[in-house]
C-alpha cells in the first residue's frame, strides 16, 4: 500500500485539474466532509460548500463555465507548524470564454490536507476580482 500524496502532490494535482477542467476528479481530491469556504465571494456564490458531493455538484453544474483556468501561477507556499496546513500565494490566469478577455485575480488559499484529501479550502479572493458573468 503507497503512502497517500503530500499536501504539495495533492496541490500540484489540483492545478492540473483545474487547468484540464475535470471538475469530477477535482471533487474526487477532497474527503468525503470535505469543506470549502469563500469568505469574500459575494453575490451568486456561495459562502461554505460542506461535502465532497456538494462540491462536485457546484464545481460541474453551478461554477463558472465562462471562465477557464490557464495556469494557477504560484507566488509563495507558506507551511506552517501544523503539517496538514499549507498556505498559498497565487495568481490565477485565465480567459472568459466568449470573448477571450484574459484576466489575471491574486489571492491566498488556505488548505488542510489529511491523509491525501483536502479536508479544507479557504479562499480569499473578492468577488470584484473575477470577471462579471456572461
């Protein structure tokens, strides 16, 4: 039996993920409690995603199709004393999809990893940073 993913691995995992758009195995990265929050996500977006299967059923019906992930430039990864804790510097670069706008929003995530599964995510990236919806 192979140990599980670090937090780095799991994370790299995420970005390929996203990148790839297969929100389903992105879902599949988080315990079956697993929980997101999006302290500042403003309107149309929920605050807290409680459960690997409400998150799968946002990230692959509700999310924002529109956009499209490029790349998720990482700016710093800041462990801490708890090794379960990883906290993320990072760009995420992208475009809308109908008109090929590119945009570029910072923020900081927050992660604890456990056992290979992300248990939770916290996003700190305000709403008026992404593009308005189509």
């Amino acid at each position: 039996m192979s140990a599980p993913a670090t937090p780095l691995e799991v994370l790299e995992r995420r970005r390929e993920l996203l990148i790839d758009r297969d929100m389903e195995a992105f879902a599949d990265l988080f315990a079956a409690d697993g929980v997101i929050e999006l302290p500042f996500g403003g309107p149309g977006l929920p605050d807290r995603l409680e459960g690997r299967e409400e998150i799968r059923a946002f990230s692959t019906k509700a999310g924002r199709p529109d956009l499209e992930i490029l790349d998720l430039r990482v700016r710093d990864v800041h462990r801490t004393t708890d090794p379960e804790v990883v906290i993320m510097e990072l760009t995420t670069v992208g475009r809308v999809v109908a008109t090929g706008e590119p945009f570029e929003v910072p923020c900081i995530q927050v992660f604890r990893i456990r056992d290979g599964r992300i248990v939770l995510f916290r996003d700190y990236v305000g709403a008026g940073s992404l593009p308005a919806p189509a």
